[in-house]
C-alpha cells in the first residue's frame, strides 16, 4: 500500500521548522532583522522548502523515482527557477 508515514512527517517537519523560525524573523532575534508578517511567510517558504527538499531526497534515492530530463528541466525552468528569483527580488526589495 501507499506510503502515509512519510507524508505525515513532511508535514510535522514543516510544522516545526516553521514554529521554530517565526519567532526569529517575526521579532528579529539573534541579530536578524525584525520582518514582522514578512517574517512569518519567509518562515514558512523556508520550512516548506525542507519539507520539499526532504520528499525529493526520499522520492529518488529509497523509491528510486526516475524521471526523464527533459521533465526535470522544465520543472527547474518554469517552477522553481522564476519563482524563486521573483521571491528574491520581492525579498531583497522590502527587507532594504
């Protein structure tokens, strides 16, 4: 059957990551800088990025998803690529 464990602890990982880095970017603790409800988005684009990096990791090397490269390549190009540059402009811009 499917594996539901797994996706359960994406989710709990996400969770506490995210809870862990609010305070710190809401309020600027350690030196950060405070974002207040910046902060809180930054935190959960952040924990979901390790929850996704985590499922990846999972997906191809215990399942050994293969994909072609051409999928990859678009999937790199049009989702990850451009938000992510778009999220780092946005960023930059607010926090300076």
């Amino acid at each position: 059957m499917g594996d539901s464990r797994s996706a359960s602890r994406f989710m709990i990982v996400g969770t506490i990551v995210n809870a862990l880095l609010n305070p710190f970017l809401i309020f600027g603790w350690l030196g950060l800088p405070a974002l207040g409800i910046r902060g809180s988005a930054l935190a959960t684009v952040i924990a979901q990025m390790i929850a996704t990096t985590w499922l990846f990791y999972l997906l191809f090397k215990k399942h050994r998803l293969i994909l072609a490269f051409q999928v990859l390549r678009y999937f790199y190009e049009s989702i990850v690529k451009f938000p992510l540059i778009i999220v780092a402009l946005r960023a930059l811009n607010d926090i300076f």
